[in-house]
C-alpha cells in the first residue's frame, strides 16, 4: 500500500455506518423559525457569522462589547446570488441582542479575490477596551476576473485595530492582506482535480491547542481518496464526495502556517464539511461542520444540520456524537429554515449561532427557489441572524435544550435561566402544530 493511501485510511472519518444511521430526534430538532420584528440592517442580506475570539478561543467583549463579523450583500440582490458579491462586515452590540453595523471591513480593492468568503477573526488585546485585529478569510474567485471563478485560497488580513472609548466603536482598517494557504494536490485537491458537485478549500478557523500551546488554522478541503484503497465499495461516484477538514500549523505567528494532514475526513459519505471549529469541554475536542443535505453521497439521507465528532486530543479518533453525528437539524416541514451554525461555550452548555435561510417553501427544494418570481424568492429569504440554540453536552452525546431569540449572543455576564420544557411545536406558516413522537420523526 502506497504511503498516501496508509495517511488516508489512518484519518479519522465519518464512517459509511454511523452516516447509514442519521435520522431526526427529539433531541436534535430545531423549532419552526418565525421571522424578527426587525432584520439586522437596513440595506444588506447577512448569512454566515462569527464571533470576534482572543487566542485561547475566548469570546472578546472589547469594552464590555460584543462583536461579530458576517458576510453580507446587498439586499436588492437576488438571495441565490449573494455568494457573487459577498463582502465582510462588522456588527456590535452592548447587550447581546440589539446590533450595530460598523460598516464593511475591507476596501473591495485591496481585498484579495473578487469577493470574501467566511473565516474567522482574531482580536489580540493590549488595553482594557482596545487590541489588534487578525482577520483570516477565504478569497474566492481573483480581484479583476471579468467572469467569475471559484478559485479559492485561504487569506490573511493583518494591521487593523479595535478600539471602544468613551462610547464609541471604531476600526481601524489599515490592512495588509496576503494568501496563507493554497491546496497541494497531494493531500488537499485542487480545483482542477475536483470531481465531486463543490470544489472546497475554504473557510479558516484560528484554534490554539490548550494541550500544546501549538497555533493552528482549520479548514474546510477536499481529499484525495487514493485509487489503491479502494474505498466505497468500488463506487466511483461515492468516491467524489471526499469533504475533509484540513490544519495548517505555526511556530505561534498568525502569518506563518504550514499545511498538514487533514485531521478528519467523509469519504464516500459527505463533499461538503463547512466552517470547521472546536470547542474544548472536560478535556474533550468537539469537532464541528455544517453541511447540507445535497452534500451527501447516494444511498445517505442527511439533512441541513450541524454535525459534531468527539476525540481526546486534537488528532485524536473522532466518534459521531449521538452515534451519527447529528447535533442539530431544520424540522422536516421546515428543512432549510437555518444554515451555518457555531457553537461556543457559555455557561455549562453550548449556544449555536446561524442564519435566517428560506422558510415557507411550502414542500419546494432550494432548486425549485430559483423558479420562484423575484418577489417570491426575496420574501422567502430570511437573510438575517436565527434564534440562538441551547445545546447540552454530555460526553459523546448532545440534546438541544431550548432556544433564545433572532440574534441573542448573551455578554459573559448573562446568566441564562433554565429552559422550559418544550410544549408542542409552532406550527409551520399555518399548518397544524406538530410534535414529535417517540422515533423524533414528524
């Protein structure tokens, strides 16, 4: 056996048998989403989002503040098209739930590619309200292509500064942008290698390992699923979903990484591990993605869901929490209401942030949105932040335990109360209320 088929088959995966097994649960089904009084902003779409985070993972609250970058477009852009003009943009807020818009974060021409996609951002304190700002994001596409591409190259955005004083929020956007990481086509595809439906090599998440002190990015990649294993049973199609997460690793710097061995990979289960992040509880690694139900080789009934793996150290043997890997998932009336989720520690449990998707499709596929009329298809887009989920963890096993508001992201300071048992769920857009039965199928 070659030696990049033993590297292969030594990673962790998302086993053929636990993905064979996911189904929906009392314990990992989302309420119905209504939409909010108010969207955040007046004139732009928001989807993917994150939490400004210090180096240890600690959420930063600069001035008692707390701050999410998201990206955005305009909002008089058709919702399928807001991946073509995605621009990153910071939101703050003072108590968690009403948000502020600072504005987008970089010039659209100094930023590398012809739009950013997600990342995450590292602030670095050197006063009690101010620090340096550390952006990584995914340049997609190049700054003056004329058709778009997707191309895509993990960046870096270094030089800004934070500051909150005397009650004003203020960055400073005096960056340098340079591209960390390519794919090598030997452990992580290329573009032109990819076969599968999404060519991925997207979406950095900055992790300091608490065990070792060692600095790394996450992301999200394709593999290459080597001819001599044989994987899948011989199914060559089964063979092109081959979603990974790959680590880049430093000497401490934010600017230096150096590619390594994906630490966890789907081959011949998923092509699409989105927005890579951990979260280290009771000296356990949660490994978190987001993925869609499209994503998902044939012969799999996945959903829209986040998905979790457990391992005792960093590179560990990741196993599939509640045995799948299915943390939290859309009602089945209601499958792409959400997208996008992070989870973070607060308190004794984890809270998970997404988006506002498409809702009242009434039975249609996100296929199907396309053929909507315009209006249609604006009035059917959530496009602002979801209700905030309440997860408990409890070893391999985790149950949603309630939820908070659109866009409720509590200060450290915010104790949450005990969540009240849920009641029937809402109905969805004027059906009838559903509950779910003891198999958690509705």
């Amino acid at each position: 056996m070659s030696d990049r088929a033993s590297q292969w088959e030594e990673t962790p995966s998302w086993s053929v048998s636990a993905a064979s097994e996911l189904r929906r649960t009392p314990a990992t089904v989302a309420p119905i989403v209504y939409p909010p009084e108010e969207r955040v902003g007046d004139d732009f779409h928001l989807w993917d989002t994150w939490l400004l985070r210090e180096r240890d993972g600690t959420l930063a609250t600069p001035g008692g503040v707390r701050v999410v970058f998201a990206l955005t477009a305009p909002d008089d852009l058709l919702p399928g098209k807001r991946h073509d003009a995605a621009r990153i943009r910071c939101l703050y807020s003072r108590d968690g739930r009403r948000w502020h818009d600072a504005g987008p974060v970089f010039e659209p021409a100094a930023a590398l590619g012809s739009r950013q996609w997600a990342g995450c951002a590292l602030y670095e304190p050197d006063g009690e309200s101010q620090g340096a700002l550390t952006l990584y994001y995914t340049a997609a596409g190049d700054r003056d292509e004329t058709e778009l591409s997707y191309t895509q190259r993990i960046a870096v955005a270094t030089g800004g500064r934070l500051a909150v004083t005397d009650g004003d929020f203020d960055v400073t956007r005096s960056w340098d942008h340079e591209t960390l990481l390519r794919p090598d086509g030997t452990r992580y595809e290329t573009e032109t290698q990819s076969r599968g439906m999404i060519y991925t090599f997207r979406d950095p998440w900055f992790f300091e390992d608490p065990a070792t002190g060692e600095t790394h990015l996450l992301f999200e990649a394709n593999t290459p699923v080597p001819a001599a294993s044989a994987p899948c049973g011989g199914d060559e199609e089964a063979r092109s979903f081959n979603g990974c997460v790959g680590i880049a690793t430093s000497d401490g710097g934010v600017t230096d990484f150096e590619l390594g061995s994906p630490i966890f990979h789907a081959a011949c289960v998923n092509q699409e591990l989105e927005r890579p992040h951990l979260v280290v509880q009771d000296g356990r690694y949660y490994l978190f993605v987001s993925s869609h139900d499209h994503t998902f080789a044939p012969g799999f009934d996945g959903f829209d869901g986040l998905y979790g793996f457990v391992a005792d150290d960093l590179r560990g043997e990741y196993r599939p929490l509640n045995d799948t890997g299915l943390v939290v998932t859309n009602p089945a009336n209601a499958p792409y209401q959400t997208y996008s989720w992070l989870a973070y520690p607060h308190e004794s449990e984890l809270l998970v942030t997404s988006f506002f998707n498409y809702y009242d499709l009434q039975g249609r596929s996100l296929d199907d949105v396309a053929g909507l009329s315009p209006t249609e298809q604006f009035r059917r887009f959530g496009g602002t932040l979801a209700p905030t989920l309440r997860v408990g963890l409890d070893g391999d096993r985790s149950r949603l335990r309630g939820t908070l508001d659109h866009g409720h992201l509590p200060l450290p300071s915010e104790s949450l109360p005990e969540p009240a048992e849920p009641a029937a769920r809402r109905p969805a857009y004027g059906g009838a209320p559903t509950v779910l039965g003891d198999g958690g199928e509705e």
